[in-house]
C-alpha cells in the first residue's frame, strides 16, 4: 500500500477521522484537533479514511509538524491530544500539574537510508560507522570503515552528505537515543533529544523532508522512519545490533526489539539498542498524549473511543505500511488506561 511523498503531504493539511456513534444530537459535527509525530503519520491517514467510513459526523484534524510541536501545542491546550515518538520527561510533565497519559499506538523503526546511486544497493552498516559519519568523523564513502562491513562491494572516493531533521521531532530523538547509548563521543559531545546540535550535515523538516532530501542529493544519507523510506523506494541500511548480528529493519525484528523491554505502567520506555539476538535496534513505540480529565465530555468520549479502536481494530492497518502491532500484553496496560479518562470525575467508557 505504498503512496508518494506529495500524496503524505496533502493528506497532512486536514482529514476526517469517523467514530462509532457518540454522545450528542445525531446530526451534530464533532471536531478534534491533534498535532505532532510525523513518524507514524502514513498508518493515522489510514485510519483517518477508515474511520471516515464509520461516522461521518466526527472530524479529526491531524497536523504532522514533528514530536516537538506536538508536545508544545498539547502542553500549551492548543489542541485535543498530540503525538510524540518522545516520551514526555517528569520535569514537563510536573510543570502541567496534572495527569498525562502516553497511550502507545504502534511500533516501528527508524532507519539509516541513503542515496544508491553510485552506492551498493545493500548497505551493512555498524553502530561506529553510524555514530562516525553523523559525528561528521566519517567523511567519505570509500572509508575502510564502511568497506569492512561489505566485503566485496566498491565504493566511491565520494564526500557523504548528511541530512538530518531540522525540526524538533521524535525520530531524531529515537535516534540520538540510540546514538547516545551505542557511542560515548556521540553522547558527550550531542546527547539526545527532539534537538540536537548536530556536529555535522544539512537539516530538512520532517520526516518528508529528510526523505526528499536524501532521494535528490547524491551521496547522501539520512534517518528517516521506515515507512517514509520504503513507499519512496529508497534503501534502508542493514544495522549490526546489540548481539552482534546484522539485522535488517522488518515487522519481526522490530516486534523481538519491543518484546525484549518490559513495559512500564506510564507507557514510557526506550527500546533502542534492545538486547536479542533478532531485535532492530532502532525501533520505537510512538504515543498519543492525552489528558485523563477531559474538559469536554463529547470530545473527550470521542477521543476515547478513537483510541480503543486504535489499539485493538486499528492495528490491522499497520503491516501493510510497516508498523509493527501492538504486543497484546501492551494493548491489555492501555485497555486499563483508558478506562481511567474521565469527565468530571466519570469514565467516559463503558468498556
């Protein structure tokens, strides 16, 4: 189910997410407004469509301008929920002085993909050359480094061209998560976050820009999440992982990446660099941010019932676009979460 670049851009402006019948009068509209994560964009616009088709009455609006924004414009109660591949950390989430959920929605991957042309369409790539190159302390195509891993393949002696995220964003947080803990120089010198300094390359906004960046700039090489990078035909690096094997980025290996963490009551948890012998190790959970007093009933109940079909129906829709789905210990935590959001002290499900 593959779709271009500028077919992700349109559908980013505004689409219409349907409901199963909600609280209020039958031909009443009701509208939600969400914004954040461009990571698991693609998979929201098909359950926008899908959703579409059950209950016309119910819009909701879902702005992909990167994990950053959307914690921003969730803590700032500018919008209905957000979306973050970046899990809020306690200091933000005292500052708000209330309760916050991260309701986990799907898994997938961040990749390493680059510009073949000239280049071997199969890249093995280690976590000191990927650390390396985005340190800026790798340079050239035809390191030995890089010929190490790819034994037999030629190179070209040809600058590499970074690009990075020049945007807040959570995929750029997954990977400088996984820089950070696969590199003491990385972490020491960058660290981890929605931003970073970024020591070397040149930065495009979201994860639509990455990818347009990296298919028109020869001898480039960016990250970028897995859908992104498979429904633009680009290639994806295999990685070699915390085990020692290499590991390419698959619906199997990032489900071994998730099972082999244990889930944390709040939903917040890092699985980058994961220990197993099959586990991609820049996988990630991405979340929906809501508040657990809803100030809206109607609203609030439409958003509850959005995530509960989200979390069990929805799930279907991922593996055609490269979202692994959620592990059915996982869906049972966030079963029990949602029964906690309420209106003016009642659960607003009934489940």
């Amino acid at each position: 189910m593959m779709r271009t670049t500028s077919f992700l851009a349109a559908a980013a402006m505004m689409a219409a997410i349907s409901f199963a019948p909600t609280a209020g009068r039958s031909d009443e509209s009701i509208s939600l407004n969400g914004a954040g994560a461009s990571f698991p964009f693609p998979l929201y616009s098909k359950w926008v469509s899908e959703y579409n088709k059950l209950d016309p009455r119910v819009k909701i609006n879902y702005q992909s301008i990167g994990s950053g924004g959307g914690i921003k414009q969730f803590s700032d109660k500018t919008v209905d929920f957000g979306g973050t591949d970046a899990f809020m950390k306690d200091e933000a989430l005292a500052a708000l002085g209330v309760k916050v959920w991260h309701i986990p929605t799907t898994l997938g991957a961040v990749v390493v993909t680059y510009n073949s042309k000239d280049l071997p369409p199969k890249l093995n790539i280690t976590p000191e050359v990927i650390s390396g190159i985005f340190l800026g302390e790798i340079k050239k195509w035809n390191d030995p480094k890089i010929a190490t891993a790819n034994p037999g393949a030629k190179f070209p002696d040809a600058e590499i061209n970074v690009v990075h995220r020049s945007d807040g964003s959570g995929t750029s947080a997954v990977f400088t998560d996984y820089l950070s803990k696969i590199s003491p120089e990385w972490k020491a010198k960058a660290g981890s976050g929605t931003s970073v300094k970024w020591p070397a390359g040149l930065g495009a906004k979201g994860n639509e820009g990455v990818t347009g960046q990296v298919k028109s700039t020869p001898f480039s090489i960016g990250y970028v999440e897995l859908a992104y990078a498979l429904q633009n035909k680009l290639p994806v690096a295999v990685i070699k992982n915390r085990s020692g094997n290499l590991v390419e980025p698959k619906l199997d290996s990032i489900s071994a990446a998730a099972a082999a963490v244990s889930m944390p009551e709040d939903f917040r948890v890092s699985i980058t660099d994961a220990p197993g012998a099959d586990a991609y190790p820049i996988s990630a959970f991405t979340w929906i941010l809501v508040y657990e007093d809803q100030k809206d009933r109607v609203k609030g109940e439409t958003l509850a019932k959005f995530l509960w079909w989200a979390i069990h129906d929805g799930q279907k829709f991922g593996t055609a676009l490269d979202y692994a789905t959620l592990p059915a210990p996982v869906v049972t935590k966030v079963e029990n979460a949602l029964r906690k959001l309420k209106y003016e002290g009642k659960p607003l499900l009934n489940k």
